[in-house]
C-alpha cells in the first residue's frame, strides 16, 4: 500500500493564491461550500499570522457575499494551546478529520440483504440520484441544496468521479461518491437515509468500491469526533493520520 495524506484528498475548489504560509482555496461555483472556501496553512501560523490571514479571508468572502471563514492547519499538528485558547474566546468551531485506507481484500465479508441493490449512477438513475441528495442537502437550506444539484450534475460528467445509488426495495436509500485516481479509490458522501438504517446499507455501497476498484487502495476522511470512525476501525481501515480545522459563521 502506498503512503497518503490529506494532500491526496480530492475537494472541488481552485487555488486562487498562495504565499510561505498557506495556500487559499476558492470555488466560485458553490460560494457556500465551506469545504471548497478556505485557508489552508503549509505551516502553524503564530497568533498574529492567524489574525492576519482571517483577516484577509474575512474580507475576501464578504466581498463575494460568502459568510463563513475556514481554515485547514498541517497534517498530523494540533494547533498550539494559544491558538486554541483563541479560537474558544473568538467563537470558532474547532475540530479534526482522520484520514483512513484499506487494501479492498482486506475489507470484510458483507452480508448480502436480497432487499438492497447497489448501482453505478447512469443516465436513467441519475434524477433519483438527484433527489436523494437535494432531499439530504435541504437540511442546510434551500441555496445550498439547489447550487449542490449542479455540482453534481458537473462530476455526473466527470470521467474521474463515479456517482453510486443503493437502492432498498427500489427506492433510494444511500450512496456515495468515488474519486478515480490512478492508484487509490477515495470514499467521499457515503450516506445512509435515516429511514433505512441498520439494513447493512452502507457496508454494501463500500463492497461495491471494493469490487469495483480491487485494484487500488480505497481511503477516506472521517470526521475524528463522530461514531462512523469507530466503524471503519472494525471494518479494517488503517488510520494514517488527522488534521484540525476550525471554522466560523457569521450572521
């Protein structure tokens, strides 16, 4: 297996500057894509480089109408107690990503319910496709919802992302999306509809990428807070490393 880093890690978004300490990563096409809009430092900013550089983002994104600053620090480096101390008093969201990988014959044997079909996303399934995720994509509004649909109407025509529907009983119940590259197979969006949890949904879509792709390594990001983690822990995924960032919204 190679070696991979958060720098393997596919986000849609254009790096529009850089200097010695960061890189600034913008995407005109979804200004509320907090994933896509964002700072990230190639080092650990002292306090007041931190200052300066939300500073700048703040300024940025108000001119384009955006109302949120984020920002990604180095892999495998928690922020110092200072910056941590301020990011508190300033109301920021401080948390981590893990970044996981498997080799695809190492993923466990899943249980085949006759009820759930896994399906690559074609012309014919791609509205279904659609609104399952405008229906997901609603929980953070309405704007956000509808520029999502034509995000995913462009990677639906991207050679390099394969767009995946599981459906249960015939209805749409979970997908995921997968980054093509030459030697690794990225997890990106696995979801589950509440309604249909518990049905091995989820272990099913990520057999599919196994299958699909047992040629490459198959890795992802997990947030290195919430439960999905301990999950692919059980399933055989090595964890490689994290990554904090911390995020703000303004009203």
């Amino acid at each position: 297996m190679k070696t991979y880093t958060f720098d393997h890690i596919y986000y849609p978004g254009h790096v529009v500057g850089e200097n010695t300490l960061y890189n600034h990563v913008h995407y005109p096409e979804m200004l509320t894509r907090y994933d896509s809009n964002f700072l990230a430092f190639t080092r650990q900013p002292t306090l007041e480089e931190f200052k300066d550089a939300a500073l700048f983002l703040r300024g940025f994104h108000q001119a384009k109408g955006q109302k949120h600053v984020k920002f990604l620090f180095p892999q495998d480096d928690k922020p110092s107690e200072e910056l941590m101390d301020y990011f508190k008093q300033e109301g920021y969201d401080v948390g981590f990503n893990e970044l996981y990988s498997i080799e695809p014959d190492q993923f466990p044997l899943v249980e085949v319910n006759p009820d759930v079909d896994v399906i690559e996303v074609g012309k014919k399934e791609l509205d279904d496709y659609l609104a399952f995720q405008y229906e997901q994509d609603m929980d953070f509004g309405p704007d956000f919802a509808d520029q999502k649909v034509d995000m995913h109407k462009r990677n639906f025509e991207n050679p390099s992302i394969m767009q995946v529907l599981a459906l249960y009983k015939g209805t749409p119940a979970g997908s995921v999306d997968v980054i093509i590259e030459k030697d690794a197979a990225e997890i990106d969006g696995l979801m589950v509809h509440e309604t249909f949890q518990k049905k091995g949904i989820g272990s099913r879509l990520q057999r599919f990428v196994m299958d699909r792709f047992h040629d490459r390594d198959v890795i992802l990001v997990a947030d290195g807070e919430d439960t999905p983690r301990l999950m692919y822990q059980k399933q055989g995924y090595t964890c490689l490393g994290f990554r904090y960032e911390v995020q703000k919204v303004y009203k």
